[in-house]
C-alpha cells in the first residue's frame, strides 16, 4: 500500500490511498477520547461525537445533515477511549462538498442549547440500553476493573447523571484543550490525484492556527488482581477473565493478538469455542478480546452460560490458559494459526472504508501504517517458544482478574 503524506502549517496531517474506485472515505481522526476527560467531564467526548452534527455557524442540524446525506452519501462517527473520528463514504466527485463540511463540522459547530438538551434524551436512552445488556455492560465494567481508579477504565458512555450536567462551556472548552491541529489526522482513500486534494485541505483546513496541546494523559501506574461477582436479573450467568496485555508501541503486540486470535477470536474454530461449545456445549456465545492502546492494553475472555454450567465453563476457561502456559505448539500448530490471522488480514484488507479507519487509528499512535506484507513478516517470524513465553507472561494465575454477573 503506497501512502501520501503532506503536514500542514498548523501541524494537521492528511493521508491519502489512491484507489480506482467509484466510492471514496474520509475520516477525521482527533487524538481525543474518554481518557482525557476529568470526573466531572465522565462522557463529554462521546456527546460532543453526537452533538457536532447539530448546527454550525452557517448550517442548522438538517443542513449539516442533508449535505451529504442528499446526494447519498453516508455521515458516521464514533468515540473510543483514545480517539474521536468522524467519517463519511461518498461518490469521488464529492470530495470537495465533503471536506468543506467536515471543516465547517469541525471549527464551527454552535452547539446549540436546544439541541443539546434533545441529544442528552437520546445519548441517555443509548445508557439505558447498554445498561439492559449485561453481555455488554460486563465488558465497560471489566475493564473499569483492570484500569481502576484511571479514566482508561471508565465507560465511553457516561452515566446519566455526569451527562445531565454537562454544560455548552464545557463542550466547548473541552474541544478547545484537545482539538489541536498537531492532534488530527485527515485520512483519504479513493479516487482523487494528491495535489488536487492537497489543495481540498489546505483550502479548508489550514486556516486554522497552530496550537498545542498543554495537558498530558495520565499515566497508567499499578495493577492490582480484583475478583468480583455480582447479582443481576438475568436468565443467564456473565463472566469475564483477563488482565492487562501489551501496548500497541510493545514488539509483543502482533505475537499476542496471534494468541488471542486463537484462544478465542472471530472463528469457529478457536479453542474456546471448540471447547466450550462444540465438545461440551455449555455457551451459545464465547470470545476473547485483545485491545492495546497507546501506552496500555487488555486482553479479556467472555462467555455467557446457564447457572447449571457455570463453574464448568469457567474450569474450561482455565484449562484452555494453562495449556498455553505448558503446552508449546507444535510446527503444524503454529503454521495453522499463522496462515489463519494472515487470512483474515488479508481479507479485511479489502474494505476500503477498514483500511481508511485502520491508517487514522496508526497514524495517531504512531504516526505511520506498518503495511501488511510488515505484519505478515512479524506473524511468520513469531516462534512457538515466543508464544509459550508470552503466554506465561499474560496469562499468568496471579494476574487474572475475574468480573461474574451472577443471577438474582
């Protein structure tokens, strides 16, 4: 994959993947998200995510959102813990149109009062849902538990009462202190010539005047093991296993997604599923999860099951991470899991919207995309006595922590 780059001015960086396509993706990626909020700010990078679209200098909320939406374009945007994006797919002959809107988006938007207080409705209504959903509420709660006490644990949400008070000044002031020039990244990748969009975004984005960002994220300082069970009114008992992993800057990064591809990854065949599905039949949905931040990760195991099942399930769990820690893989095995995370790289390659979130997301932390024939070369270079070291590593006894939502 051949990438362009160009930095402007005030420090914004565009990224540009020139492919033969009709339909084309912009993302703006803001190095902003739940950690740099303070308590009282619980939740206000997700509700800016919702309310930037509500009214800008220039346009009211159906404005912005008929810009593109009328000329069948699609208008998205997510928060996670680290980054802010807003994104769209569009026809190629769109870019301008689309880039002048997300600058307006961007350095503009009004934040009206009104519309703040329908959107708060609906971000509570989003709260609510989540909160009915023990299957995913217990992954926000596990992961409070391995980050306790810092704002990487916290929910992306909030809760009802942080949202409720929110106010506009604190919007604002929050998007003044992180939305910094240095601290965004304009990715593209469709079918326009870099000069002509070199000049889209220096058009519409270089107006805006350098500044830098003056506060530092907090630092991630300890662990301790918690093992912590709770009464919900469910049919079914939750249980999640795990610890922190690695970084995304760690060597180990790509050897333990390796692992965690197939310990309990997206396929039929991992050995959790295998295990606990097909062989014993105790869970209809098992996983297990590897995120790595910029200076942090965690690596997670899920599984739902009949109370009956329970403390089988979870000895299951265990004897599948010791075999980990004491079986080394032979050659076949390796080769097997290698080819297979090779496979579904490769496959997921050929989203062109995949590829334009996954070069935001590099780009803000390391500020390049390791190309995948670079990850492929790391996968195929990984040994088996690098795994069993990793394994003893990550999922030592000592380290699992182990959040249960039993039944009421």
């Amino acid at each position: 994959m051949e990438l362009q780059i160009h930095t402007l001015p005030n420090g914004i960086r565009l990224v540009h993947h020139f492919v033969p396509s009709k339909v084309a993706h912009i993302g703006l990626f803001i190095n902003a998200g739940t950690r740099d909020e303070n308590e009282r700010e619980h939740g206000i990078a997700h509700f800016i995510e919702h309310t930037i679209f509500k009214g800008t200098e220039k346009r009211n909320v159906f404005q912005v959102l008929n810009r593109l939406e009328n000329v069948g374009a699609d208008l998205n945007a997510y928060t996670s813990k680290e980054e802010t994006c807003i994104y769209a797919t569009f026809l190629n002959e769109y870019y301008d149109r689309t880039l002048e809107l997300f600058q307006d988006i961007l350095f503009h938007s009004t934040f009206p009062e009104k519309e703040l207080a329908k959107e708060k409705q609906v971000v509570m209504d989003e709260i609510r849902s989540y909160q009915d959903n023990p299957a995913d509420q217990i992954f926000d709660d596990f992961e409070d538990l391995v980050f306790a006490g810092h704002p990487l644990g916290k929910n992306i949400l909030g809760t009802v009462k942080s949202l409720k008070q929110l106010t506009r000044k604190e919007l604002l002031e929050f998007i003044r202190m992180n939305y910094c020039p240095e601290e965004i990244v304009v990715v593209s990748v469709g079918k326009i010539e870099f000069p002509r969009l070199t000049k889209l975004i220096t058009k519409y984005f270089s107006q805006t005047p350098e500044r830098k960002k003056t506060i530092s994220r907090m630092p991630i300082d300890g662990y301790q093991v918690v093992v912590k069970t709770q009464k919900k009114k469910t049919f079914m008992v939750h249980c999640m296993v795990g610890c922190p992993g690695y970084a995304f800057s760690n060597e180990c990064r790509i050897p333990l997604a390796l692992l965690n591809n197939m310990l309990g990854g997206p396929i039929l065949n991992s050995r959790l599923s295998l295990a606990l599905r097909e062989r014993n039949g105790l869970t209809y949905h098992n996983e297990s999860n590897y995120t790595p931040y910029s200076d942090a990760g965690i690596i997670s195991i899920y599984f739902g099951t009949d109370p009956i099942h329970y403390e089988k399930a979870l000895k299951i769990v265990h004897q599948e991470l010791a075999k980990l820690r004491n079986q080394k893989l032979t050659k076949i095995q390796l080769h097997t899991i290698q080819k297979q995370l090779i496979g579904q790289l490769a496959i997921a390659q050929e989203s062109n919207l995949g590829q334009m979130l996954s070069i935001g997301k590099n780009f803000l932390l390391q500020n390049k995309f390791d190309p995948i024939e670079t990850i492929i070369s790391r996968i195929n270079s990984t040994t088996a006595e690098e795994l069993l070291e990793i394994s003893n590593d990550v999922f030592h006894p000592e380290k699992l922590s182990m959040l249960t939502f039993q039944v009421k």
